[in-house]
C-alpha cells in the first residue's frame, strides 16, 4: 500500500502503525507518532491499522543547542 510518512510517499507492507515503525528502522524508544494528524501512544501502535493513503508523523527530539 502506499501511505504518507514524513511528508514522502512510500510503498509499505505494514498492517499496523508498530509494524511500520519497524520496518522503517524507528526503533528510538522517545519518538512521537501521529496517524491522519492524531496523536498516537506508544502502547495503542500494534493496534493502529494503516490503510492506504493514510498521513503518518514520526518524531524524534533532537538535541543541542
């Protein structure tokens, strides 16, 4: 399927928000997802599913200064 990540369009074989944060090599404990413009806790992940053309955030805090 093809969603949104970050703002570039991407082909993806993730069933679930926790999938693709896999597949995609986010593997920080501190980032920050949002699905379609919602927030999305880190326990609700394997239970957001994608669909296609679906708008995918993910955030990582950066540091400096």
């Amino acid at each position: 399927m093809r969603i949104d990540l970050n703002g570039q369009t991407i082909e993806t074989q993730a069933r679930t928000l926790a999938d693709l944060l896999t597949e995609q090599g986010f593997e920080s404990p501190c980032v920050a997802t949002a699905v379609d413009g919602d927030f999305i806790a880190r326990p609700l992940r394997s239970g957001t599913p994608l669909s296609d053309g679906v708008k995918v955030e993910v955030l990582s805090p950066m540091q400096g200064g």
